[in-house]
C-alpha cells in the first residue's frame, strides 16, 4: 500500500502540470511573506490616514489595467493556442499599439479627474501610470503561463515585490519621507522588472512595431466591451467597501480596510496562482469538448484546500498578529479574517469562470458579476447600521459565496450545452 502510494507520488511528480503548480506556489509563499512583513513595516511607520491614501491608489489601480486594455488582456493566452506563431506576434504588436492608444486617453481622463478631486491628484497620475505597465507586463506575464516558465514568472514576481519593498524603506527609513513614496517605490520596482522582462527575457521590446490595425482593434473592442461593464462590478465586490468607509466613516477607516486587504491578499496571491497554473490545461481540455470530470473535481478539491488555508491563516493570525500588526491598526484582525474567508470563495468561483471564460460568454459573466455588485451595495448600506465598520467586508464574503454558486451552476449549464464529457 505505502508502495503504491509512493509510486503515485513518483508519477505526480514527474508530470509538468504539477512541478509548474509547486514552483508557482513556492514563489507564492515567498511573495506573500514579503509583502506581509511589508504591510508590518507600513503599520509601524505610517498612521491610519496614510494608509487610507495608500488604499485609495490601490482601489483606482483596480480597475485601471482593465480600463487601459479594454478588458481583453484573455485574448492573448486564447491567440497563443489558436494562432502560429508569425501570426500570434502580429497581434502582439497590434494589441500593444492598441494599449498605447488607450494609455494616452486614460491620461488624458485622469488629468480631468485630478483637477475636480485635486486632493487624490497624486494617486491618480500615479496609478494610470502604474496600470499601463502592469498591463503591458502582464503580456509577458502570459506567455510564460502558456509555456509554462514557472521558475522564470516566479523569479520575476519575486524580485519585483522585494524590490518594491527595499525601495521603501530607503525612502521612508533613510530618507524620512511619506507614503507617496511607498507608492513611488513600486512604480520604479514594477518599471525596471518591465525593461527587463521586454529586453532582456523576451524579444516583445526589440520586435515591437507600431501598428494601427483597426479590424484588430474592433475585435479587442467587441471582445472586451461586455466585459467592461464586469470590471465596474468587480470593482465594486473588491473595493467599494473603502468608499462606503470614507462616505460613513474617515480617512482612517479606509486606512485600516487597506491594511487589512493586504495581509488577506495572501489569500488572493494563492487564487491567482492557482489560476496561472490550471488554466492552460483547462483551456486544451475544453478545446476538445473534454474536461468536465477534471473540472469539478479540481472545484471541489480546491474548494476544500482553500477554506482551510484561510482558516489556519487567521488562526495564525488571531495569536501571532499583535506582533507585526501596528498598535494603532489591531482593530482590523476582525476584517481581516473576514476578507480572507471572502476572498476563498471568489477562488473557488475563478476555478468555474474559467469555463465561461473559455466560451467567451463575456456578456453572461457580466450579468453575473453585476448581481453579485448589486448585492453587495445592497447589503452594505443594510449591514453598515449593524455591524459598523466590518459591514462591508460581511457584504464582501456573502457576494463572493453568492458568486461562487452561481459560477458553479452556470458552468453545469455550459457542460450540458456544448457536449463536455
């Protein structure tokens, strides 16, 4: 029996699905531990109120990368599979002029709203900028998810964040200087990890060519345009609540949601990951009308694995968490157990929606988030009265849950639809 078990274990191994699964959840572990003790170090130098500033930036660069490239960032994981190669860098080159164009009108559109919200002009300007690299990293980003450079994306991300992370506390240890620069520090971390993904790790900067292809750039809008209206709402499930703190609360409100929202994101870099790796797969089964089994199995297993995660994370938390959470930011530990449990069942739904995804049901997906928004907002303003302060994050976990049923349900439906056995 142990025999067997151990040969099982050989044969997982050896299969590059799994060894691409481990190395993204090693650099993961690592991406998660530094960007916690990062969230430490902010706690114990910065007051409440800066951190809210910090969490206004991180709620407008939300949707931004989505905003910039019109939501059709999928399209380039589904034209790797679908197209030859010569073809396949044709239409990275028009989708990166497609991205440029886009850039300078979200700029345009930014300095507009820094003149009437002059008090958030800084984080702003500096999340359009921010969004426009991230999304032009997450080409690369791609590729290496479909050709499965596990080691490589996780040696980047890794160095990215821990670069981030030293750039602020040169700025705000040795320098003694403000929030604004823990948000510079990541612009300068994420721009030199872009040259070095675009020069040196790959040819997209040297075989670059401007292209204005408007039959192309109808596509990415038809593509992306449903889909446009499911970033609002997906904005609104995952950063609303810090402006239903600043319409009821303050500034140092929003700070502590901002604090808590990072320590949870431990949860949601376990998601991501999770999706960089099974996508690729999942994709190739559907292709073939095949993968229904596999699907729902990788569902409930994963459903099962991510609950507990969460759990003994805030179990951690709830008798380590004094000790690198700052003394002014402990009253966010109830949110913060809050948000990871949340942030678990919109994993469980990203493992369904990649079916949608797939079937390009962009309109479908669209309705289905918005609901779950419409809920949220619902709830929020039912829950703030009773609940106070932690009102929006239970309105958080209970339209993930709704989500996630759903998601499930609607994927049976495309099963049965499209003939997946």
């Amino acid at each position: 029996m142990i025999k067997k078990i151990v040969e099982n274990v050989k044969f997982l191994m050896l299969k590059k699905e799994v060894q691409s699964f481990i190395n993204y959840y090693i650099f993961t572990i690592i991406n998660a531990g530094i960007s916690i003790f990062s969230i430490s170090y902010l706690t114990k130098h910065i007051v409440p109120e800066d951190y809210g500033m910090i969490g206004i930036y991180t709620s407008i660069l939300f949707f931004l990368p989505s905003l910039i490239s019109f939501s059709a960032n999928g399209l380039i994981a589904i034209e790797i599979v679908d197209l030859e190669v010569d073809k396949y860098l044709e239409f990275r080159n028009g989708y990166i002029s497609f991205l440029l164009i886009s850039f300078i009108g979200s700029s345009l559109i930014s300095i507009l709203f820094c003149l009437y919200f002059s008090e958030f002009g800084f984080v702003i300007i500096m999340a359009t900028i921010m969004g426009f690299i991230q999304t032009l990293s997450s080409i690369h980003n791609t590729e290496l998810f479909q050709f499965s450079k596990s080691t490589r994306f996780g040696l980047i991300s890794t160095g990215t964040v821990l670069l981030g992370f030293l750039l602020t506390v040169v700025f705000i240890s040795f320098f003694n200087l403000n929030w604004q620069y823990r948000i510079s520090a990541l612009l300068i971390a994420e721009f030199v990890f872009l040259i070095i993904r675009f020069y040196f790790l790959s040819s997209i900067g040297s075989s670059f060519k401007f292209i204005f292809d408007k039959s192309q750039f109808k596509y990415i809008i038809y593509y992306g345009a449903p889909l446009m209206l499911s970033v609002l709402a997906g904005w609104v499930l995952n950063q609303s609540d810090r402006y239903f703190l600043l319409h009821f609360f303050s500034l140092k409100e929003v700070g502590l949601y901002a604090a808590a929202a990072g320590i949870a994101s431990f949860v949601v870099m376990i998601n991501s990951n999770m999706i960089k790796v099974i996508y690729p797969l999942v994709y190739k089964k559907l292709s073939k009308r095949e993968g229904k089994k596999f699907i729902l199995k990788l569902t409930a297993s994963y459903s099962i694995v991510i609950l507990l995660i969460s759990v003994v994370f805030c179990a951690g938390l709830y008798f380590f968490g004094h000790l690198f959470l700052g003394e002014k930011y402990q009253s966010a530990m109830p949110i913060i157990y809050i948000m990871c449990l949340g942030q678990a069942f919109f994993g469980i739904y990203s493992t369904t929606g990649l079916v949608i995804d797939y079937f390009k049901m962009t309109k479908l997906k669209t309705i289905l988030v918005l609901l779950s928004a419409i809920l949220l907002i619902l709830l929020s303003f039912l829950l703030i009265p009773l609940f106070g302060i932690y009102g929006p994050a239970v309105a958080s976990l209970l339209s993930f849950l709704f989500l996630s049923i759903l998601s499930f349900f609607i994927s049976l439906g495309l099963f049965k639809k499209h003939n997946i056995t």
